[in-house]
C-alpha cells in the first residue's frame, strides 16, 4: 500500500467502508468506526486526513505504536485490525496510519464494550434489535451444538443397523453415491460429518444413539392426550427418551392410536378407504420439522405432542430462526436449518424431500382434505403447530391393537412367564428379529395397553398388563 493508492482511495471521499480522521487525538472515534466496519462489510480509518480530504499526515512515535497496540486490545472478540504507516514523503517521520478491518465472522464485536454498526458513511451504537440477531447468528454458526463432540457415547453405543439403512436409502435416492454402500460405519459417519477430532459429535448421538444411558436428557418426546380441549384431565400421558428416529416412530405409533380414522368403501373398488382426521403427510411434516428445526442445547428442552377433542398440538424448544418471521411459514421462503448436520442426515433418506416447502405443503395438504390450515405460533422459547379437526371428537378412541401380529403375539407370550428387558426378549424368540424391531414391537405394545415399562434406563423390564387369553 503507497500512497498513491492512498491518494486514490482518499478522492472518493468518506462512505460506507472509508473514514477520515485528523490525527490520533480522535482514536477513540477510530476504533469505533473500526468496531461498526467489523460488525458490517469492513472498512478502512485513515488517520492523518481532514474531512474535506486534504491529507496532513500524523507524527509518528513509538507512543503511537503503543496506543493503536492498546485500543486494538479493546475490542472483542478478537479480531485482526491490520495496521499500516505510510510515509508522506520519503525520510520524513510524518506518515498517514491506516487502519483496515475485514466483515467479521465473530459478530456482534464490541469496542471498549459497546457495539458499534456502520450506517452509510456514519457510526453508531448498535441498536438492540440488531445485536440480538448477530448474537443469535453467532451462536447457531460458529459455536453450533450439533457440532460439538461428545466424549462419553462411542460407534459401539450407536444403532448400526439404523446408520446402514439410512446409507441404502440414501443411495437408492441418489442422494448418495454407491461407493456409500460398501463403506465401513466409521467411514459413514465421516461423510455425514457426524465424526469430528476422532470423537462422535452431538449430532451423531441425537441421531443414531440406541443407549438410553448415554442419549442426551433433552432428546425427549412427551405424549399427551388429554379430554376435552384444555389441560385438565389426561387420558393418555407418557414421555420417552431416544433418538430421532425412536422418537419418531414412537409419535406415528400414538397419533395412529389416538386419532379418529374415517372410513369408506369408494365405487367400483372392494377395499375400503381409510382417511385420518388430519393428513398423515401433514403430521408427518409437523413431526420431523420439530425433530430437526428444535434447539437441542438445552439440557430442558423437548418436543411435545398434545392430542385434544378438537386439535393435535406440536410444539419443541427454540424460536425461529432470527431471519425468518412467522408470517413468511405461509409462503415461499428460504430454508435455515437450525441443524444443518441433523437435516441432512434426514435428508438424505427421504424424511426431509424439499428444502424450505414443508410449511406450504402442510398448509396445501389441509385445505385438499378440508382442513382449516395449520396455525404457526411462536412463545417464549418454543415453537408450535397447531393442526385442527374439521369435526371434534367427543370420544376417544381405543388404543388397542385390533389383533396382534404372531410376532407380538410370541412377545406376549414370552412376557407372561417373567418380566424381561428388550435384549432378553431377542434371546427368547424362536426366529428373533434384531433388537431394534423388538423394541418397536414393544412400543406397540406399550400403546395398546397390552404391556407395562417399570424401572429405570438401567434396570427398565417390560410385564404384560393384559394377557393374551384376554384378546
């Protein structure tokens, strides 16, 4: 940088990225412009030049060197401003400072701690509003907690059946290349950047964990179904801890149970036609939109789904995104997953089909089945939808199974003799399936009112409260 390009630069004038400063006398004001450019685009501080541009230069002496050193201190966080003293002339100790500042990645920066912002060619405090939204960026870009390792769940405590079928979903899809097929489960996690500095990331856990013991407390689903319209009396209460896909599944299994399904023989075809009263495609997006959209960094956080006569509310921790308002859910908008890795993952096996397009479509679902639309509410801390019934119901419905399968049947069987946890189960069938499926075979169970949890993660064995005689 000579002075020339200086000169060049100093004939446009003060703007957006260029102030002018008279001497370090104003280094205060400097270095909160210099603060202002890095919460905006950047920018350069010329000291030594008047406003109207006339360049004057400034004495240079180690004192300076040492109070640009100490204001440079002042700023947070850390940020590189880079420094340059340029000669007026040659020999002489009168030289133009230069101050120059990139866009930060590490906004809202603070000088002497305040924040500043660049409004045209103007500095000022930055307002309230704005600093929430840059903290808020800050806070789900660079320190995201999906990224962060976990150091107590390892490959071993994962569901390595789960990861293999998502991996040939994936690929069926064309959502991954084949050579994913053939890869080892280190290898895949890997890929889906759910491994990071050699240990699993949190993602990796809320994910794939299969270890109630080591899944994270706020990886919960709370079911509810209450009587009436208000929280007063429950039918149905339980909450279950595990990961996405558990939670998912375990949320099918209780809407399937709990709402009325309206059926009809249509003409000129045998079967009957089953309708639910909301659209599974809707529940279906409301479900995974809280499962991948949610803020898992509370230690407190959950989703809840409430069933009431008249409506089924979905609701999980965090607001939005701070660059998407409410009212843009009811209309094309951009896709800002809180959770990148997470939506990915789900992505890439067809839980997520379009980016940006599930509130629409909920919306476009519910007025094809005449429903009133879904409702989008926002509280503090949480995130809700609400889906209404065109008709409310009065009665609840059976939970039971019509029938069990023969496996579930077996399981039943098995359970009358001695209450067992889900491993001892597998080892009691004939032609045992793999634990996973057990496990699912025993939530339905569970909502049929067939069986019974007791005890804890540790010591948690399943007892039949309806035996299979009584079916």
């Amino acid at each position: 940088m000579d002075i020339d390009q200086l000169r060049s630069l100093i004939t446009r004038g003060e703007s957006e990225t260029v102030e002018f400063k008279t001497s370090t006398a104003q280094l205060k004001a400097a270095f909160e412009t210099l603060c202002g450019f890095l919460n905006t685009q950047g920018g350069t501080v010329l000291i030594g030049v008047k406003d109207n541009g006339e360049i004057i230069g400034q004495n240079v002496t180690d004192q300076t060197h040492q109070d640009i050193a100490r204001e440079i201190n002042k700023i947070e966080p850390y940020a590189e401003i880079k420094t340059y003293y340029v000669p007026l002339k040659k020999d002489q100790e009168i030289q133009l400072i230069v101050l120059v500042a990139t866009s930060g990645a590490n906004a809202p920066y603070f000088y002497d701690s305040r924040p500043f912002l660049r409004n045209q060619s103007t500095t000022i405090r930055m307002p309230r509003e704005r600093y929430e939204q840059l903290l808020y960026n800050r806070k789900s870009t660079v320190l995201t907690w999906e990224k962060l390792t976990n150091n107590d769940c390892t490959i071993a405590d994962l569901d390595e059946e789960r990861i293999l079928s998502t991996v040939s979903i994936a690929v069926s899809e064309q959502r991954l290349g084949h050579i994913a097929a053939r890869a080892s489960i280190q290898e895949i996690l890997e890929k889906l950047n759910l491994i990071a500095h050699d240990s699993l990331t949190n993602a990796a856990v809320i994910l794939f964990c299969k270890n109630e013991r080591k899944q994270f407390i706020q990886s919960e689903l709370r079911l509810a179904r209450f009587k009436g319209i208000h929280k007063k009396e429950f039918i149905d209460n339980k909450a279950i801890r595990g990961n996405i896909f558990d939670l998912y599944e375990h949320a099918i299994i209780f809407l399937r149970n709990h709402l009325p399904v309206a059926g009809k023989v249509e003409e000129h075809s045998p079967f009957r036609i089953d309708t639910s009263a909301i659209p599974y495609q809707v529940l279906r997006e409301a479900l995974v939109n809280a499962l991948c959209h949610r803020d898992y960094s509370s230690p407190g956080g959950a989703i809840s789904l409430a069933a009431y006569d008249d409506r089924i509310e979905i609701s999980s921790s965090g607001r939005l995104p701070a660059d998407i308002a409410l009212a843009e859910l009811t209309q094309q908008h951009t896709s800002h997953p809180r959770n990148p890795i997470i939506a990915n993952v789900l992505y890439i096996c067809r839980m997520i089909e379009r980016w940006g397009r599930g509130t629409q479509e909920m919306i476009d679902f519910c007025k094809a089945a005449g429903n009133p639309s879904p409702r989008f509410v926002e509280s503090t801390g949480s995130f809700t939808v609400i889906l209404t019934f065109k008709n409310p119901i009065h009665i609840s419905p059976s939970i039971e199974l019509p029938t069990p399968t023969p496996r579930q049947q077996e399981i039943l069987k098995v359970l009358e003799a001695l209450p067992l946890n889900s491993a001892q189960v597998v080892e009691k069938l004939a032609n045992a399936p793999s634990r996973r499926m057990v496990q699912i075979d025993l939530a339905k169970l569970e909502e049929a009112g067939f069986i019974k949890r007791e005890g804890d993660s540790r010591s948690l064995v399943w007892h039949v409260v309806k035996a299979l005689r009584e079916i």
